[in-house]
C-alpha cells in the first residue's frame, strides 16, 4: 500500500476551528511540518478539506 507525504504549507491563523483541527489530525501543527500518512480513504477526506494549506506527495 501507498503512503502519501504531507506537508503544510501554509499558516493555520485565521482558519476555522474544524480545518485547525483537520491539520492537527494529520499531525500538522507549524509550517514545514511533514508528515506520512497511509493512503486511505479517510486521509483522503482529511487532504479534501484542507488541501489549498497542503502540500501533497506519494511515496512508494
């Protein structure tokens, strides 16, 4: 199974408390910060609401 790398991108200031805690789900807290995560649908779902602030990869 595939893994995808996320990273943010952009500032959570400012943002609604349901995408601040859709970023901090996936593990994002700061700009820069990277995490892996199992390509699935619910991680799907979670990039789908969030993702202008993501930036996203697929790692074999």
């Amino acid at each position: 199974m595939a893994n995808l790398n996320i990273k943010l991108v952009k500032s959570l200031n400012g943002r609604l408390d349901k995408q601040v805690a859709t970023a901090n789900s996936l593990g994002l807290r700061k700009i820069g910060d990277i995490t892996v995560q199992p390509d699935n649908d619910q991680t799907r779902g979670k990039i789908a609401k969030i993702g202008y602030l993501l930036q996203v990869t697929e790692v074999k």
